[in-house]
C-alpha cells in the first residue's frame, strides 16, 4: 500500500511537471504568444546574413570587368559572398593587409606593375607564407622547381620563396614576360595561377584572347573574381559586413637590415647581440630555415633586425597600433 501510494504521488507529481514543461514550450510558438497580434517583439541575431549589391563598374588593373555578362557578374558575386561569408579568414586577411601591404605596393610600384596585383597576394596565400599540399610555399606560392629555375635560393638551409620582397620580385618577373607576351594585365595575372602553357592551349582552342570570354579550369577562372572580391572587401570592409575599427589591423613591423656574407653558427647567440631574440628574428626572417647560417660563396644576404620597442604595441593619437 505504501509503495503504491508513493507511486501514484509520484506519478502525478511527474506528470505535473510535463505539462508544466510542455506550456512554457508552447508559450515560444506564436499561437500561445500573450503579445498582441501584429506586434513583433525584437529578435537577437548573430548574423545579418544578405546578398550584396555589386558596384556599378569593377576594374582589375585599369581594365573594365564586363558585368553585363551575367556569367562575368554571377562569378564575381560568388567570390564576394563566399569571401564575406568566411568570417574569421577574411578578418585576418584584412588585418594582415595593412601590416604588409605597403612593402608590395612598393615593390609592384618599382616594376610598373599595377597596384590591384597586391590583391592577388589574398587569393594566393591570404598574406601569410602558407605551404600547399602541392608544395608551393609563401606569399606567392612559388613551386621549388620554377623558384630555382628563376634564380631563388631554395635549400634546407635557406628557402627565399619565404622572402616577400624576394618571391614579390619573382612574381613581378613573370607578370612582365606575360604582359609581353598578352597585352593585358588580365590575362597575365591569370597566366600566374594557370601557367602560360595552359592559356595558350586554350586561346588556340576556343580562339578567344580576353579572359572573361575563355572557359578556364575552375581555379584559374575564379582567380581574377575571388582577387577583386578581395580588392573591394579590403577596400570598404564595413560595406560587406565587417566592423573593423583601426585599432584592429596589425601594424608594419619596424626594422633595421644588416648585410651578412659569412656563416653564422648560433643565431640565439647571434639574435642576443642585437638585442633581441630568436623568435623574433625568425619572425622577421622566415627565408632563414634553420638555426644557423652557411652562406653560398659571393653572396650577400640582407636579415632584417627588430628596432628597438617593435615588440611593444601602442596606440597613437587616432587609436592607430603601432610599434
């Protein structure tokens, strides 16, 4: 009797409290809401997610992207949304702009190359010396074969397809034989991603010369759209969903350069010299791919020493970091 009496206590007691459960659920749908009808009470959104509209002209390096195509405009809008879209990636894309974008602004600027081939750097390697499956390394995704072949030092000792200014010289090198060779900047961007044996094969095929008209394997023919996806994202990143304030974005890194012709045993030792530190020099220096230094003979090599407070951040007067 007593077992059986708690059983039924309980069972209600259960029981209760599912419907209990079971009404506030219910109280979330709107046919139980107590808000009056017609009257939306705010919503908490994490996203604001949305197509963007395209600007009414887009131009890669002087030259006008078609957009009345609507293969040209579909293709440029899946870059940018894919590229807004993927959040963090984009953000420190963004963020590492500004810190390196100046070096390969000047060196594009020392060669007459124009400037919107800095965004390309973004579609290559998001502005950080990645490694690909492949093995093409660095900002420009140099392969060791076609590094060596152009005159790179490419060893386990030192590896300058790690170099921004050494692999922005390589790039700007080929650039200028394809424009040479295409008489667009376009086509000789494109020719970077593809290989200029793969466009010519094409342009014989299909007997067109603008890359806009020429069906390229996938990733050659996203490479212009998802750079100029980049270019605009980079350019007004608020317009497409990013509120980066200056205080966000890393800033040029302050160095000294020394020459360096004769071997270095201990660059911990080395590094404490100037007063600094491995790490540091090695962040500087990512070409350096050891802890020592073997020099090929007649060579010079330029490794770059932190000034003095590069490590401590600080902000200036408009909220700017700095170092």
């Amino acid at each position: 009797m007593i077992y059986t009496k708690r059983k039924t206590v309980l069972t209600a007691f259960v029981l209760t409290g599912t419907i209990i459960i079971i009404l506030s659920i219910a109280q979330n749908f709107k046919g139980f809401s107590n808000t009056p009808a017609g009257v939306h009470q705010p919503i908490d959104t994490v996203y604001n997610i949305k197509s963007f509209k395209l600007p009414d002209e887009v131009t890669f390096s002087g030259e006008t992207m078609p957009l009345d195509n609507f293969d040209t405009r579909e293709s440029l809008e899946r870059e940018i949304l894919t590229s807004a879209y993927r959040h963090s990636s984009t953000i420190l894309i963004i963020k590492r702009a500004n810190r390196y974008l100046p070096l390969i602004e000047k060196i594009l600027k020392k060669n007459n190359i124009p400037d919107d081939f800095k965004y390309l750097v973004a579609a290559e390697s998001e502005y950080s010396n990645m490694v690909s499956p492949a093995g093409a390394t660095g900002f420009w995704q140099i392969m060791p074969e076609t590094g060596k072949e152009e005159g790179l030092e490419i060893n386990t000792v030192v590896d300058e397809r790690y170099d921004v200014e050494k692999s922005t010289q390589f790039a700007c090198d080929y650039f200028i034989k394809s424009y040479e060779k295409y008489g667009n900047w376009t086509l000789a961007a494109a020719s970077y991603d593809g290989g200029r044996a793969a466009i010519d094969e094409q342009i014989e095929i299909q007997h067109q010369h603008n890359y806009y008209d020429l069906l390229l394997s996938d990733e050659t023919a996203r490479y212009i759209f998802r750079a100029v996806a980049y270019k605009l994202i980079i350019s007004d990143p608020e317009n497409y969903g990013f509120k980066i304030s200056k205080t966000d974005l890393y800033p040029e890194l302050k160095y000294a350069e020394l020459k360096v012709d004769s071997a270095i045993t201990d660059f911990s030792a080395f590094a404490e010299k100037f007063g600094t530190n491995y790490k540091m020099l090695k962040i500087l220096n990512p070409w350096l791919r050891k802890p020592f230094l073997t020099p090929k003979s007649n060579k010079e090599y330029m490794i770059k020493i932190p000034s003095e407070g590069m490590r401590n951040i600080e902000k200036t007067e408009n909220g700017e970091l700095t170092f």
